[in-house]
C-alpha cells in the first residue's frame, strides 16, 4: 500500500493515493509500537496527498503528528526531523 500509494500520488492519481496511504497507516499503527518513525513516515507521506488535494488543515494536523514522532525518536537535530520542519512550512 505504502509504495503504490506513493506512486499513485506521483501520477496525480490523489484519491486513490489517499485510500492507499490511509490503509498504510492504519497496518502502520497496527504492526509497530506508537512512536516507530514508520508511523511518521506514513503520515507524512499521508499529509502531502493531503496537501495536493488541498486539504490544508488534515496536510498539517498529519505533519505535526509525524513530526513530533520523529522529533521523540530522532532528536532535534536528525536531519529527518528538519525534512519534516520544511514540509510543514509549506502547509502554510
């Protein structure tokens, strides 16, 4: 689900990237303790179709979630915490 979903955003296919990548997440949460960068990582790939279809608000809600995952898991300072910085800049 997870790298269909990816493509399928590539190709402008959002609606069916969004029913992909929410399942990706929902197995995501299922299969790895809260926190597992692999849940932010879903989100994060969950907000930017989001954001493509234009829905601001859920983009960044997911973008927060995913961040603070990463922040907890990574630190400040990993350079996936700053990706994940700059992806919420541009939900505004």
């Amino acid at each position: 689900e997870y790298c269909l979903g990816s493509e399928l955003r590539m190709a402008k296919e959002l609606e069916e990237a969004d029913q992909r990548l929410t399942r990706a997440l929902a197995l995501a949460e299922k299969l790895f303790a809260a926190g597992h960068p692999r849940i932010a990582s879903s989100l994060g790939n969950l907000a930017n179709v989001r954001l493509d279809q234009g829905r601001i608000d859920e983009a960044s809600a997911l973008e927060r979630r995913s961040l603070e995952i990463y922040r907890q898991s990574q630190g400040y300072d990993s350079l996936t915490v700053k990706e994940s910085l700059y992806n919420l800049a541009l939900h505004q």
